[in-house]
C-alpha cells in the first residue's frame, strides 16, 4: 500500500499556499506606497522565497511511504529511494517527542540507514499497524533536545552489551 502526504492528510500545507500569495502582493504593495527600489527589492526576495517554498512543497508531494508483504520502500523528498526489506529493520516503532510532532521510525543497522514517517502521510494508522505487526517495534518517547538518533544507538549500544554479558564475552571487572 503506498502512503502519500496529501493537503487532506496535511492541512498545514494551505498555509504555505497562502504565503506563496501574500509574498508578491505584499511587494507590490510595497513597490506602490513604498517605492520602487524597496519594491523591486522585496519582489525579488518575494519571488525567491515563492520558489524556494515551491520547490519544497512539490518535493514533499513527491515523496512517499510503500509497504509490500516482503519490504517498506520510502521516496524521500530528495529523491532517494530507500528499500527496507523486513527481515533486515534492526529496530522499528512509534516516537513522540516533548516538543514536536510524533512519527513512526524504521532503522537498518546495515548501511546504517534510518527513515522517519511523519503522521502527515495519509492512512497513517494502517502504516502504523504494518510496520507494528512486521519490526521488532518499540514505543520510545524523547526528552527535550534528545534526537531519535540519539536514542537508538544508545539502546543498541546496551543490547550488543548485554548480548556478550549472555555469550561470556564480557568479563566482570571485579
């Protein structure tokens, strides 16, 4: 089932559309009541921030989440294509932060490569509930500052630890 981030799924987006209107009136205003070197001046800052704000809002319209019966596959907003085979998700789950929007995460510790999937992506609880049933999932939540990053390779560090206390490959200093 392929995810996608839609203005349904993202309300938020209609906002952006509305700064992409309100930039160029606001310097044409400007070249009317202000001037015309200020009015030039801000129409070309109104035309750059338009662009630039397009371009991201068609890069993330681009980009998608697919789940199959054998791999995740995301289209990030850069174009890369990442293929997660489930067999290969070294740690899955759910995060919320202290201040910040929750999203679901995918990490392969091969190639070290991690995926995070805004609750923007529509149908999000079915992707929820595929990624649930089909990774080692986890529920985690951040404290303030703390990155996900963060979290994970501290949480492998200490399981490849307790994995070689269980083997006898770590030896007690005492």
């Amino acid at each position: 089932m392929r995810h996608t981030i839609t203005i349904a799924s993202n309300p938020r987006m209609v906002i952006l559309f509305l700064l992409v209107i309100a930039l160029p009136a606001t310097g044409v205003l400007l070249l009317i009541f202000a001037g015309t070197l200020l009015g030039i001046i801000a129409l070309a800052a109104a035309a750059y921030l338009d662009y630039s704000m397009l371009r991201f809002f068609r890069n993330h319209m681009k980009s998608w989440v697919e789940t199959t019966d054998t791999e995740l596959k995301c289209r990030m907003a850069d174009g890369d294509l990442l293929v997660f085979s489930w067999g290969q998700v070294t740690s899955a789950g759910y995060c919320t932060q202290e201040r910040g929007r929750p999203f679901l995460f995918v990490y392969r510790e091969e190639g070290d490569k991690l995926v995070t999937i805004p609750k923007e992506y529509g149908d999000f609880e079915a992707l929820f509930s595929t990624i649930k049933q089909r990774t080692p999932f986890q529920e985690l939540s951040l404290d303030r500052g703390e990155t996900i990053q963060e979290r994970l390779k501290q949480r492998l560090q200490s399981d490849s630890t307790e994995e070689a206390e269980i083997r006898g490959e770590v030896q007690d200093p005492d």
